[in-house]
C-alpha cells in the first residue's frame, strides 16, 4: 500500500468514470485534494478522501498562469506537505 496521493480533478473524474474510488482507497492510505478541487469535481466523493487547503497562496496564483486552478492548488499542498525543510 502506497502512502498518500495528492489528487487533482482529472484523477477524480477518471475514477469516478471507471467506478475505481474502492480500488484507490485499497492503494492509498490516504488521497489529499483541495477544496478547489471539490468545486471543480462537482459530484459527491468518498468521505475518505482528505480535504486540505493550499498553503502557500502566492505561489498557487503563479502556477495558474501555467496551469489550473486546481492543479495549482495540489502542486501548493504537496510542495508544503512533503517538500518543504
């Protein structure tokens, strides 16, 4: 069993259309997204899965310049989470 995946909506959505969220909680002891994320899936999720919120604000918008809002904020929390000294 993996550790944690930090999630964005893509994911989401692909594995909610291959009907996949059991498999994915059997993989990961825990899935991290952000609230933005929430609002881009739209639809219920499994009350497993971990919302956690961006922590570096500044950054995030920088990144969504490049990338979308949610990518953003999950490449914000990951940079926190597992990258910061």
């Amino acid at each position: 069993m993996h550790s944690v995946v930090i999630a964005d909506t893509s994911f989401l959505i692909a594995i909610h259309k291959l009907q996949l969220f059991d498999q994915v909680k059997d993989l990961y002891k825990e899935v991290h997204i952000t609230k933005k994320i929430v609002a881009e899936f739209q639809l219920a999720l499994p009350a497993w899965i971990i919302i956690r919120e961006p922590h570096n604000f500044q950054v995030q918008a920088v990144l969504s310049f490049i990338i979308d809002e949610g990518e953003a904020s999950a490449h914000c929390h990951l940079v926190k989470q597992y990258c910061s000294t």
